[in-house]
C-alpha cells in the first residue's frame, strides 16, 4: 500500500539516522506507532524502551491519578515522565551523540457500533541537537474510520509523520502541518488542533498555525483563547451554552461589543445559567479573510491580537453556511445555542440558493441550523433610505413568510432587546475607510483598546491623522 510505503520510508529514515534515540509511550490504541520502527529494522539505534500502560492503575501508578485518560494532560504527564526519565538514565552515557526523543500519545477508537470514530493526543517532545533544551509538537486527531483496526492504522501513520516532521521539517513549521497528511486523507483523520513550543519553535505563532490548518483543510475550525492558547474544541465547548459572533472584525467596532454585550443579557434571561458558564466564540471565516485570492497572514494575526485584547475565544472555520456552524457545535455541546447575527445575514439564511447543495435545500438546512436549543439574535440594520430594520420587519420571499413566521413566532428567532442603535449607521467598512484616510474620528467608533493597537501596531493601513 502507498500510505505503508510512506511511513516505512519515515521510520527507516530515522532509525538508519543514528543520531535520534528515545522512547515510545502509548496508551489506548496499542503500539501503533512504535511498531512501524520495529518493523522495518534497525529499531535498536532508535527505540530506548517502547511502554503501553494499558490498565489505568498502572497508567496512573507512572503518570499520576486522572479523570481523563484520553486529554492533553494525560499526554503532557507523558511526555514529562518519559523525557526526564530518558536524560536522567542516559544523558551521561548517550548525551553528546544523541538527541533524545519521546513520543507519546493516548487514544481512544470506537467501534463500527458506534456512528463516530476515535480521538486521540499525540506528542513528541525532543532535541533538535544533542543536549538542547527540548521542544515539541502536540496535535489532536480524530479518527473518522468506521472500523477500529482503520482507526488504529490511522493513528499510527499520523503518529509516524509527526515524528518525522518534528525531526526534518521544524525549520518550516507549515511543511510539518502538510506532512501530517501524508498516506492519509480527510476521510480518515481530522486534525483539530496542533502547538509547537520550545526553542526549536521559537518564532512561531499558533495562532497563525491554528489558521494553517483549517487553510491546508485539515480540519473545518480551529480555536484559540485571548492569551492566544491553541485549544481542541471539547476543551472550550464541552456541555456548555454558547454565544457565537461570526464577522470580519475589521475592525472590531463599538457595534460589534454592544452587539454581544446586548445578546449575553438576552440569552440570560431566556435561558439563565451563569453568565460565566457560557463560552463566547468569535468566529472569522476563510472567505471573511480572503484580500483577493489570499490570505494575509499578518492582516489575521491583527484581527486576532484585537480580539484577544478584549479578551474573546476566536474561532476560525471554513463554514459559509450558518446550519453547519450548529452541526459543528452539536459535537461537543447539546446546551443552548446563540448565534448573533445581522440582518443582511438573517437575510441570506432565508435565501434558498443558500442551501441548493442540499437535498433537502432550505427545509433541510433550517432543521440544521435550529437543531436543539438554538436561538439567532438579529440586531437591526439602519437601511439606505435611513430606516430601521430589525427580525421583526424583515421581509423575506413570499414562499418563506409563513416558515418565517414561525420560526419567529416560536423564538428562534429573536431582535436584539436593549440595544443602542446611536452607531448604528456606521459599518466597519466605513471606520476602516477612515482609519486609512487618517480622518480621525474613527476612534469614536472602536473600543479604546482596539484604538490602542491599530495606533501602536499602524494596524489595517493606519495613516496618522497630521499626515
């Protein structure tokens, strides 16, 4: 087989090496990784000690007492245990010919009774020369094969490919992430979340790696919080309500947080709960991105430092349509949803050539879009004629008024309460306008630490208003 063929090609690459030399810890999945080292020679100038703490009390006996057996701390106790363990025993005797490695990952597949796959965490922590300091890549998987022996083989070549990119490819960050696909496709692995760090790593951003994902299509979304943590989906979503904002955030305007401030309130009273519980998502599409037929990668890390400074979990994602957002969120919560939305958008969902890739077009992708506790939050649109248009005034096409209506008139669909309408008039196109023509007014119309980074940072094309 091709994919066979690639993975042998990357072991035997690195056994025949000489220089790399370490461990081997897997948990959940079986020894799916070690076994492509062992099984095409020369393993003994590699491989220090292969593990597999199967049974928990074991696993906890090396690693330490956890909830979760398949989680970033599991693999984190891994790594740390294998790699001191490994320097403290040889560094004396291997430490000045050797870069010493641990790779480890835990699993979990599922069988073909169950309608999903697997997931697992994979690392590998090493040094890029003799006795550096270390450094690492950690990237969780899911594993979309409907048969446990496909999972497995999956997760063995994604954990031979990492291995290998960390080794050959960290000079080049985004040729790793390409790497990680090799002999394997969207079909059978999705990889949702990747962090470098250490030395090795030293430039890199994961923000801008979370993006390269979803740009490289190895997963539709990416998430990373307002410190600019890389985080896998269920580490932010699991069981808990959620608000999501989708927009360009080109800037962030005084709208858009009132907006959100506004729609919080809103989904409190109808739902309750603490307003702490519910995780707030601003959500950046590719096609918000795009300047032209490309990213700018700079103008991402821009949008994404401001939301940061205001303290918001920015999601990135592939979707357009707005039912797959809730089909995504659906993996990992069944608590209520609120989607903030505005009314050209509320406009586009009831547009039927919006759903024609669906069988079911419209009906089929409104069903998507209100599955469970869903409500979209509409906030008004100041027209060009100067009118206020709001959910409760929006005319859609007359084969839909009565599917409107109902969806109204049933609350999943609701207008924004008790918010300001004074900035209303202005758009975000229109402030980044005056942020390039140095007319500077448009402070008036970004939060203050929004204003403070595009001065500082000269973001978005920032003339000086003296220039």
């Amino acid at each position: 087989m091709e994919n066979s063929g690639i993975a042998q090609e990357k072991a035997l690459k690195i056994n025949l090496d000489g220089v790399r030399y370490g461990t081997f810890a897997e948990i959940g999945a079986g020894q799916e990784v070690a076994r492509w080292f062992f099984h095409v020679g020369k393993a003994s100038s590699t491989v220090a000690r292969s593990i597999s703490a199967y049974d928990m009390a074991i696993s906890d006996s090396l690693y330490g007492a956890t909830q979760h057996y398949v989680s970033r701390a599991r693999l984190e106790a891994m790594l740390d245990r294998e790699f001191g363990q490994l320097v403290e025993q040889l560094d004396g005797k291997r430490g000045e010919r050797n870069a010493f490695f641990v790779f480890a990952d835990t699993a979990a597949t599922h069988g073909s009774s169950r309608s999903s796959g697997g997931h697992g965490w994979l690392g590998v922590r090493f040094q890029d020369q003799p006795r550096a300091k270390p450094s690492e890549v950690i990237i969780h998987i899911e594993m979309l094969d409907a048969f446990t022996a496909r999972q497995q083989e999956a997760a063995g070549l994604a954990g031979v490919n990492l291995i290998y990119g960390a080794f050959t490819l960290h000079q080049d960050p985004a040729a790793l992430i390409r790497s990680l696909m090799d002999g394997l496709d969207r079909r059978r692995i999705e990889i949702d979340m990747i962090k470098f760090s250490g030395p090795a790593f030293s430039g890199v951003d994961n923000r801008l790696m979370s993006l390269q994902l979803v740009e490289l299509g190895l997963t539709d979304a990416a998430l990373f919080t307002a410190d600019g943590e890389v985080v896998q989906p269920s580490e932010v979503l699991h069981n808990r309500p959620v608000l999501i904002e989708r927009g360009s955030f080109r800037p962030v305007t005084n709208v858009t947080l009132s907006l959100l401030d506004a729609a919080l309130r809103q989904l409190q009273q109808d739902f309750g709960g603490a307003p702490e519980e519910r995780a707030v998502l601003m959500e950046m599409t590719l096609k918000n991105l795009m300047s032209g037929e490309a990213i700018d990668h700079r103008d991402f890390l821009a949008r994404a430092g401001i939301l940061g400074a205001l303290g918001k979990t920015v999601m990135i994602s592939s979707y357009t349509r707005f039912d797959r957002v809730t089909t995504y969120l659906r993996q990992y919560t069944q608590n209520c949803i609120g989607m903030a939305a505005g009314i050209p958008t509320l406009r586009a969902i009831f547009d039927e050539q919006y759903y024609e890739e669906l069988e079911g077009g419209i009906l089929e992708g409104l069903g998507r879009l209100f599955s469970g506790s869903v409500k979209l939050l509409a906030y008004p649109t100041v027209s060009a004629a100067g009118e206020l248009e709001t959910a409760d005034t929006i005319a859609v096409g007359p084969k839909l008024k009565h599917l409107y209506a109902h969806l109204f008139e049933n609350g999943f669909i609701e207008s924004v309460r008790q918010l300001s309408t004074e900035q209303l008039h202005i758009n975000p196109g229109e402030v980044l306008g005056k942020i390039q023509s140095g007319d500077a007014t448009w402070v008036d119309f970004v939060p203050a630490e929004a204003a403070a980074l595009i001065r500082r940072d000269g973001l978005f094309g920032y003339r000086c208003a003296s220039q």
